[in-house]
C-alpha cells in the first residue's frame, strides 16, 4: 500500500519587533519562488528545531535572536513538488525595537508588517492562520513563560 511521506526536517519562524512605535511582523519574499513569507529552513544533522531556527534566522535576516518563544502552531501542508505532508513547528522570536535587516541571497526584499498588511502578503491560507494565531497570542496577548524556549 502506497502511503503519503510525511516530512518532519523544516522549521518556520516569525519576528515581531516594535518598529516606528507599531508592533510589526516581518516579511521577506523569496528570491527563487517570489512569494513573501516568514523565516523558514531545514533542520540539519544534529540540530534541534530551536537551534535551527535560530540558524535561519542569523543566516537569513543577520539578527542574533535574544528572546524566542514556541508559538504553539504546527503549519502543515501538502508540499506539491516533493509530494509529501509537511508537518513543521513554529517560532515566534521577539526583536528589539528598530532592529536592522541583513537579507541574504534568500530574499529580494523585506517589509515590518502589520497584521492586515502581512495576510495581504501571504500566498498560502496557512501562513494567513499562523500570522492570526501570533498576533493573537503574542501582541494581544502576553505568551506564557513556559513557551519561552531556553538558549542555554
């Protein structure tokens, strides 16, 4: 019996930061597919899914995360050209006010989003649902302590 793979090696993240006195997410379109989304990337060997994100998050924006947080939200989704199910774990990482983006060969461009503006963006039902499900429950709300993750 033929069965659909799942694959478990990505991990997505989305910044807030306080940008021009406004709570903002940041958004960045892709340079090979040309649709705006958040931070996403592979696990590699060895890594855990906050180490990784962490990675992405410096390899893609030059940000150094300081304060990171489980959102909570599995985005999953049938991916087309590999024909498999996607199951991957999201991040929420907290910026400090104004802070400066370093875009590597990933993306043509970024923009601080509010949360209308980032929906407006966004491709895929999915990535519109996570943005509703962080800004509810990181702008609106305050997260719970035990969703921070630890960077020991």
């Amino acid at each position: 019996m033929s069965q659909v793979p799942i694959n478990t090696s990505a991990v997505a993240g989305v910044a807030l930061a306080s940008i021009a006195n406004e709570m903002k997410m940041l958004m960045m379109k892709r340079s090979k597919e040309g649709f705006w989304s958040h931070i996403s990337g592979t696990i590699e060997n060895g890594e855990k899914a906050p180490e990784a994100i962490i990675r992405e998050f410096h390899e893609e924006t030059g940000v150094v995360i300081e304060e990171l947080y489980s959102a909570e939200y599995i985005e999953q989704f049938y991916e087309i050209d590999s024909s498999c199910i996607m199951i991957v774990p999201a991040f929420v990482a907290k910026l400090e006010p104004d802070v400066k983006i370093n875009l590597n060969e990933e993306h043509t461009e970024y923009k601080w989003c509010s949360l209308q503006e980032a929906k407006s963006l966004a491709e895929f039902p999915n990535q519109r649902s996570l943005y509703d499900h962080i800004w509810c429950n990181f702008i609106e709300n305050e997260p719970s302590k035990f969703m921070r993750v630890s960077q020991r």
